[in-house]
C-alpha cells in the first residue's frame, strides 16, 4: 500500500507560520508520531485529525481535503 503525504497539510501549516514543534505542542500529538503520520508513515486518528483542524482553523466540511 502507498504511503499517503500530506501535502496539503503540509502547505497549511506552513501558511499559518507553525512548525510541527509548534503544532505539536498544541495539539498535544508527540512530535515524532506527528512527523511521522504528516511523512504517510502511519495514520492520522479521527481524535488527532480534528485537534490539527482546530489548530489550523480548517472547517470540519474540509477535513477530507487534508487527511
């Protein structure tokens, strides 16, 4: 199975000026498991999807854009 990138999300959060230090820090996801889901190595959770789309103020209509 291919791995799914998160260009999107990738784009998103460098739009809004965060690191994955930053995001991590205040979606409380361990970093490591952060970089390691954005980079297709392992799945978001449904609970993980919508702490990011908090953070980056992305409407939950357009979750399906990103994860």
């Amino acid at each position: 199975m291919a791995r799914k990138k998160h260009t999107r999300l990738k784009q998103k959060i460098s739009e809004r000026g965060l690191t994955y230090g930053q995001l991590s820090q205040i979606t409380g996801i361990p970093l490591g498991s952060l970089c390691a889901k954005i980079g297709g190595y392992a799945a978001f959770s449904s609970r993980e999807a919508g702490l990011i789309c908090q953070a980056l103020d992305i409407p939950a209509e357009k979750l399906f854009i990103f994860f």
